[in-house]
C-alpha cells in the first residue's frame, strides 16, 4: 500500500488517466488518488507536519484518522480505540473491494485471502 501513489508517478499511469478522458496527471486525477493516497482531498490545516500524501495508502486510509486513538495506552484497549475514532470494518474483504474492483483500468482478478494474508496485522499473542 505504500507504494500505491508511486504507481500513479509513472507515464504508464498517465497514459491511462489520458486514455480514460482526463486532462491531469494520474498523481492530480482524483478519480485515481481516491485509492492511491490517503488525505489528497483533506484540508491541510486538519493534516500534521509531518504527513505526506506521497506516502500513498497508509493507516487512516483503512482506520480512520488517529489523533485520537495514536496513543499506546488506548491502542492497548481495543474498545477504547474504537470509542476514540478507531474504525474496524465488519466487512474487512468489502471494504477492500472498494478500491480493488473493476473500477480500477489495470484491474485483474481480486483473491481477498491470498492478499489478506499479505496485509493483515494482527495483533500479536503476549510473550508468556
């Protein structure tokens, strides 16, 4: 995922954004930043230092914004988390599908368990 915007620098990536009828680079298009890169529609003001779209999907992308819930001692209490803003889909494959769909020019077959396998971060079993 931290790659998606990288994917979107590329002259293959703007030849597509072109071949699909809009005028902007693939990395200006919103119609590709919309699963590429996280906050590119945001205020900057609502946006820290240190954030960079060019850091493409990161966690808030999935999880919501984190001020709120950043915090270790809250991370550790999952229902606290939540009550600060963590999101946690019910339909982790469909949220996925929202951007890994046909929708997408280079779009091929989607295998959610294969790719979740790739990307699940559970939490880990304590040290006993």
């Amino acid at each position: 995922h931290s790659s998606a915007m990288k994917t979107l620098k590329t002259e293959e990536a703007n030849k597509i954004a072109k071949d699909k009828g809009f005028s902007t680079p693939a990395a200006e298009t919103k119609e590709c930043l919309k699963c590429h890169a996280t906050g590119y529609d945001t205020d900057k003001s609502l946006i820290g230092e240190k954030f960079d779209v060019n850091d493409g999907v990161q966690c808030e992308t999935c999880h919501g914004p984190g001020s709120n819930y950043k915090n270790l001692k809250v991370m550790k209490d999952k229902a606290l988390a939540v009550k600060n803003g963590l999101i946690m889909h019910e339909d982790i494959e469909a949220f996925c599908k929202s951007c890994h769909n046909s929708e997408s020019p280079t779009f091929k077959a989607f295998e959610f368990a294969k790719m979740w396998d790739k990307v699940k971060h559970t939490i880990p079993e304590a040290k006993q």
